[in-house]
C-alpha cells in the first residue's frame, strides 16, 4: 500500500529524550462511513464491481460484489439490528449536497417491493460535496435518523444519520458510494469502476486513509454468526430477526448451523459437532456449491435432544479442496 507519508516531528526534552513521532492526520483522504467494529458488529458485505463486462470481480479480483454495483456495502445482521442505532457518518469533510429521508426501512425481498422502489433506490441518503468534483453518498439510511440539511457544512466522522433499509435493501447496510466529477470511483484502488481489478497491488492507489484501509475486511468470505440452535434455522429469519436463540437440554434437536458470506461456486461447508464429553458427533461436509452465494446459511445437527455441558461448533470452508476459512464456537448449555 502506498499511501502520502505521514511528517515526522520530534522533539527534544531537556537534551535527553525524545518523544515519539506523531503521525499527522490526513484531511484528504476517505474515512470508513461506520464507526462499529467491523467483524464483529457490522460487515463488509459487498464492494464495487471492477468488470467492465456481465462478468464480477470486485477490487481484489474476488466475487464480492454484483454485476454494476457501484460501492461499498457495510451491513448488519439483521432487520431487528437497525434498532441499535448505529452510526453512518461523513467519510470526508464536507458540505450537505442533498438528501431524503421519510422512506420505511423493509427488505426488498420480493419483485413487487423492488419495483415499487425503482426510482428511489438508493432510499434515505445524503450527498456531501468535498470540492475540486469529489462527492461521496450514503444511502439506505434508517427512517428518521438523517440529521443533516443541504448547504449545511460537516466534519469528517460527524454523523449523518444510521445503518437502516430503505430503498433498494435487501439487507440492512449503508452503501457507500464515491464519484470524481461525475465518475464513479471505487475508493479502494482509486481507480474507475469497472475498470479493472489490479489484485497484487489495489490499494497503491487508495482514496482511503491508512487506518480506513486497514478495516476493511479482506478476503470478504467471513463467518456472520454461528452457533448451536434448537430448531431449524433459514436465512428468511436470520435477517429478520437476527441469530435464533442457543439449544437448552430441553430442546427437541440439535442444530449447529452457520451464516456465512461470499462464497464461491464450488466450495463445500463442513460441520462439526463436539458434545460436552469431547466425543465428536457429527462429521459432515455439504455438496459443492452450485453457483457463487453473497449470503448463504447452513445446517446439520441430531435428531435428539443435546445434553447439557460445553458443546463445540466447528465450521470450515473449503475450496478446491483445501480449507480458507475455520472458526469455532463454544456454546455451554444449561
């Protein structure tokens, strides 16, 4: 990564010591539009497209994106998430260009939503001005959190309204978008979208600082929640309502089930179930994956209830036969 070298200063103390550095902010370049935690309260869902084609290739020349998408997703869970109130703020200092609010947060799940959202995809956002044709945008805001006016003045980091779904969602997040008198710009490499991804080295050319950069989630296959459950779990009410609750030993199965993102065609899910005894009881892999999945969730469990104790999920992903992801959880059931 190549980024403008931060100023060196020191000083001298009383001729013997001398203080550390400090690293100068840059005012220049793109701040992240959240400020959760990203892995652990918010994810990094979807980037821009750099195929010129109907092909995908997100800046890292992975599958992180869709065909035209033009930004970066930073999502939550889940549709009950949004009542956190999470932040969404200026990534830049600027000035408002404009914005809407008013729009319900609802996932566009089905055709007749999508449709009735065409003209205003992008549901609440805001626009802000940085001057010499850089604009950045924030869409999908919460119904009633835009806090800004057109022509109003904002700092980097201040905020502009919250995480919602309004618009064009089908998942809780905020899109941000980066255009350079009038082009779209992905912020990551810098460079045009659907310009091309340049994998060895994207962020030579970053719009990001170094700490932004540093955030962002790469690779973007990632587990979103996993754990150990005493029903059938669907992807239809893990983003409703988010995780279902944990097996009790009373629980009629047991489930260990996984949410997960941007997989690729091709990979396999394997579970494992550890029960409380260190016995491993369940070994199981899925059959490849027959098409590139942006979300997917899966399952396989025991028809029996599980006994009480510390259980242990296990979830790999593996990719030509070789495994890119392993993460575990503990689940103590009382």
């Amino acid at each position: 990564m190549s980024l403008r070298p931060a100023r060196l200063a020191a000083l001298l103390a009383g001729g013997l010591a001398l203080s550390a550095p400090a690293e100068a902010e840059d005012t220049s370049r793109l701040g992240l539009p959240v400020t959760c935690e990203i892995g652990r309260d918010c994810f990094v869902q979807q980037l821009p497209d750099m195929e010129a084609g109907p092909g995908v290739r997100d800046p890292f020349c992975g599958i992180a994106a869709y065909d035209g998408h033009d930004g970066i997703d930073i999502r939550l869970l889940s549709l009950r998430d949004i009542a956190r109130g999470e932040p969404v703020v200026a990534a830049l200092a600027g000035t408002v260009k404009g914005g809407r609010d008013g729009m319900e947060d609802r996932l566009a799940s089905t055709p007749a939503l999508r449709e009735a959202v065409q003209s205003v995809e992008c549901g609440n956002g805001v626009v802000l001005d940085h001057g010499e044709g850089l604009e950045t945008q924030y869409c999908h805001l919460r119904k009633g959190s835009v806090r800004v006016r057109p022509g109003e003045r904002v700092e980097a980091g201040q905020t502009l309204g919250e995480i919602g779904a309004s618009g064009l969602a089908e998942f809780p997040h905020v899109h941000l978008s980066v255009r350079r008198n009038g082009e779209r710009i992905d912020p990551i490499s810098g460079h045009s979208v659907g310009g091309g991804c340049v994998a060895e080295d994207t962020e030579r050319d970053t719009l990001f600082t170094r700490d932004a950069a540093a955030r962002l989630l790469r690779p973007t296959t990632q587990v979103l929640a996993m754990g150990l459950a005493g029903e059938m779990v669907d992807y239809g009410s893990l983003v409703q309502d988010g995780p279902p609750p944990a097996a009790t030993p009373r629980s009629p199965i047991t489930v260990g089930w996984a949410w997960l993102a941007n997989l690729r065609k091709g990979d396999r899910v394997r579970f494992q179930l550890t029960d409380p005894g260190g016995a491993q009881v369940l070994d199981t892999t899925a059959e490849p994956l027959d098409n590139n999945k942006a979300v997917y969730s899966g399952l396989a469990g025991l028809r029996r209830p599980p006994a009480p104790g510390p259980w242990t999920v296990a979830v790999e992903i593996l990719r030509e036969g070789s495994p890119v992801l392993h993460e575990t959880r503990q689940i103590d059931l009382r």
